[in-house]
C-alpha cells in the first residue's frame, strides 16, 4: 500500500527490523524472513488483502528491500515494512 513504509518507520517500535533473507514457499503459501540475530519469521502470504489475489509466480518474486528493513514485491507493487509484517502478525 502507498505511503506504508513512511508510516511506519514514523512510528518507530521494538523487536528486529531487519532481515536477511525472504522467500516465499508456493506449498505452504507462506513467506518466511530470517532476520538478524538469527530469528526466523513466516506468514501466510495471502493473509494480507494486498496479497490475497497474487499468484503463485508473482509471490516468488518477493525480495529485500530498504537494506532489509522491507520485503517486497515489484510486479504486485507491493511493499512492506519488515516490522509491520511481524507487528501485524502478532496481533491476529
């Protein structure tokens, strides 16, 4: 979504921010980030409305962006802020 990364390194927060790897496994349907310091983080990718219509292809597309700090998607044109990801995980 426009604007998302803005927003939220505006708001700051805890946790890693961080990663350094991204891929997305079309089996499981999740994406799964190593972040530094060695955590590993997944989420099924089409439990975001801005992915829940992506193919398969498209979402293996997902790369680092922001050195890390963003996971994203260039066909989709989609982005997102590793810490919103996780954020928002934790929540649901």
């Amino acid at each position: 979504p426009p604007g998302l990364l803005d927003a939220v390194a505006a708001q700051g927060g805890r946790g890693e921010r961080r990663a350094t790897r991204v891929t997305h496994d079309a089996a499981s349907g999740r994406v799964t980030l190593d972040l530094r310091g060695g955590a590993t983080f997944a989420f099924p990718a089409r439990a975001y409305s801005w992915l829940q219509g992506a193919q398969d292809v498209d979402l293996q597309q997902v790369a680092l962006l922001s050195g890390g700090e963003a996971i994203g998607w260039e066909a989709l044109d989609v982005q997102a802020h590793v810490h919103a990801v996780r954020r928002r995980s934790i929540r649901n």
